[in-house]
C-alpha cells in the first residue's frame, strides 16, 4: 500500500505485523520504507525520513550496508545542536554499578554509536578488540523468573519497557537508530507476561518490542487521560544506579516495591536542579497527537494538577509513596502493551530501524546461549531540550 498524498522520494509500505496484532492500532504505526541509500542521502530526503518518522514512529529499511558515521550521520539529521550519546559519551568507562553498564560498548571512532548484542566477537570490530557482549537476559533483572524448563521450550519475556534516556541531566533522545549487523538463527520463542492474564506472543529468537504511547493514551477510560495529561513524572536521581538492586514486575513494565532502591544519600553526587520532571504524555511536533511515555522504572513521584470536575485526583497534589507511584503508572500503561498494541521487530542482518523515542516504548525479549553472535549498532543523541507536554487545547479536551 503506497499512499499517494505522502511525499514521494521513497517508497512507503505498512511493517509486517504479526497475527497477534490489531491492525487497527497499526494503520499510522510503523512504515517499511524502500529506496533509500545511505551513502547518497541528500538533506531534501532526510526531511522526508524525519517527517514520516513522527508521523508513523517506526521506519524498517531492509537490506542496508551503513557505517558507524553514516549512522550517527542520520541521528545527528534528528537534531543538529544535539552530539552526545543519549546516556553521556564513552559510556563503557563510567558508572560501574549503573544497570546499563554491561550491555554497551563504545564504538571508539563514533562514540555516539555503541555495539550491543551477545556472544564474543573473534578480532578488531571497528576498533574494538574482541568485544565480548551480553545480551540481557531477564533472570538477572525480573523478580519471578521463568523454569529453566519452560526455558528450555522457549519461553521468554519483555526483559525492560523503556525510553532510551539517561532521565537525570540529559534529556531523552528524539530519535533511536538501531542496525543490525549480525543476527544468529534460532527457534521462535514465546513471549510470556505471566501476569495472571495469560497473555503471551510468539516472536522470533532476540526480537525487539515496540508499542506506540499513541495507542498507550488513546486507549485508556477518560478518567486516566484526565489524569495522564496533568501529571508530571519525577525522576529519581541517577534512576539506573537507584534501582540497581531492585527487581522488575514479570511484564517488564516497572518494579517490583521491595523496598530495595538505593537511599538517596547512598547514590552518586546528584544535584536537583538535574533531576527530571517531565510530562505523563509528550506532543508529537509533527502530528499534534499526544505519547504516553513514562519509563516505569525510574518513576520516584509524581506531581498532578487539580482538576475540580476530575474523577482522580481532583484536588491535586503529590504522590511521593512509591507503591502508590507505581500502581498508578501500571494502570495506565499495561493496557497499552496488551498483545493485540505490539509490534515484534523480526530482526534480519541489514535491517535498520529508526524508532521515536519519544513517542512509543521498546523492550529487548529472548535468550541467547553464549555461543550465539549476535551484534547491534545503536546510536542516539541526548536531545537540546526536555520533550514538550499537552497544551492548552489538549487540557481542554482531556482533563
Ligand atoms: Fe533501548
């Protein structure tokens, strides 16, 4: 299906979903986009990307050869002012007791760009000597984990849902660009929630999971859009080094209140003018629309405007109990990654996927054995400014 009313260098086609998918949800969402050629790209042409990215938040380009530079390249194209990797350069120095630490490894002559995957790579890659990569399995991060059994036959989980953002001083990349290099073979897997719903998906070996925070919102009761569009999210400070020995909910979608995040005191030198504030739904500047994007985990507060006629909250205020954090945020998000809202990257070696950070969720699934090569470029740029919230006009309409 080409639509003829959109701009006209390259060719536009829905993306493959699968069968647990409601194509209704999917009509906007995601484009597979045919002719475009890295090494001849022209600025004319990257304004169409970057339009067609915000309008359908997932664009697939298949059989593409692309070097670190020309990677960074396309990011950078997102947004000129912005340099540095979403999480700082040079991350594989820093922060130790970070989450994200083991899973990246700069690429030395394009720092913005990381190699991520699993297995150990045999030589130099792109001055890199032999990295050894791990892909994150969902045992060392999800309180409940699966049976080695069940294991055995497949079975697997969403390991995080998440935004690509450092949520303390940097502000959240607009964009994500994630090529893969090499992609190993293996079984289709299932993708459990195993919370109590039954709710499973069929996905291929180490496949990426993205639901739009367009459907996130539209779907709730208007009484959860009242609340979404007054809420402001606050941030821990350092959120991956707060959270560093606390466990996720088996959906991947937030923690598990165990009391086991880090007493602020304990944390890394933090100062509160960098700590991150930002709205429960972020505008799209491209369509208007409004994105439920909140990164469950690092959720500490959460600061809600009054609304008399509201049936939550009219009065306002600020939840500071983190259970209470939480449960809210769960109850407004685990709708939006119900099995029919998923979209599963089914990865192939050549694939690039640009994806609007600030407009859906993401989360790595499967298991891979350590003989199993799997590696991934991924780039994105802290953004020059925090993403903008509802306006006047959606208060209006939603609160
Ligand atoms: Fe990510």
């Amino acid at each position: 299906m080409v639509n003829v009313t959109e701009p006209s260098h390259f060719t536009y086609k829905p993306i493959p979903v699968a069968s647990n998918a409601n194509p209704l949800y999917f009509e906007d969402f995601g484009r597979q986009v045919e002719g475009f050629d890295p090494s001849r790209s022209t600025p004319e042409q990257m304004e169409e990307i970057i339009n067609m990215l915000y309008k359908h938040s997932i664009l697939l380009f298949k059989n593409l050869k692309l070097t670190p530079k020309q990677q960074f390249e396309m990011t950078h194209a997102f947004e000129p002012q912005a340099n540095n990797y979403g999480h700082g350069n040079n991350k594989t120095g820093n922060t130790k007791s970070s989450i994200l630490h083991p899973d990246l490894k700069t690429i030395p002559h394009q720092p913005q760009v990381q190699l991520i995957g699993n297995g150990k790579v045999q030589g130099v890659y792109e001055g890199l000597d032999s990295p050894q990569l791990k892909h994150p399995h969902h045992k060392t991060f999800h309180k409940e984990i699966v049976s080695d059994e069940d294991e055995e036959k497949g079975v697997t989980r969403f390991y995080r849902w998440h935004i690509d953002a450092a949520l303390y001083n940097l502000s959240p990349p607009k964009v994500t660009t994630l090529y893969a290099v090499k992609v190993p073979a293996g079984e289709l897997q299932t993708c459990r929630y195993d919370d109590g719903t039954g709710d499973e998906l069929q996905v291929s070996l180490g496949g990426t999971a993205f639901v739009s925070g367009k459907n996130m919102f539209d779907v709730l009761p208007d009484e959860l859009k009242s609340l979404a569009v007054r809420t402001t999210v606050e941030y821990a400070p350092h959120p991956y080094v707060w959270m560093s020995k606390a466990h996720a909910m088996s959906t991947g979608l937030g923690i598990e209140s165990e009391g086991l995040e880090m007493d602020l005191e304990d944390l890394p030198e933090w100062e509160e003018s960098k700590v991150k504030k930002l709205p429960m739904c972020w505008k799209n500047p491209v369509t208007g629309s409004l994105h439920l994007q909140v990164h469950p985990c690092g959720a500490y507060k959460l600061h809600i405007a009054p609304e008399p006629s509201a049936a939550l909250y009219p009065a306002g205020g600020v939840v500071t109990d983190l259970k209470t954090v939480r449960d809210t945020l769960y109850k407004i998000q685990r709708p939006g990654i119900a099995p029919p809202l998923v979209y599963s990257q089914d990865w192939e070696e050549g694939d690039l996927v640009i994806f609007h950070n600030q407009g859906l969720l993401h989360s790595v699934m499967g298991a891979f054995t350590p003989d199993q090569l799997r590696m991934f470029h991924q780039c994105n740029l802290a953004a020059s400014e925090d993403p903008v919230g509802p306006d006047a006009e959606d208060i209006t309409k939603y609160a």
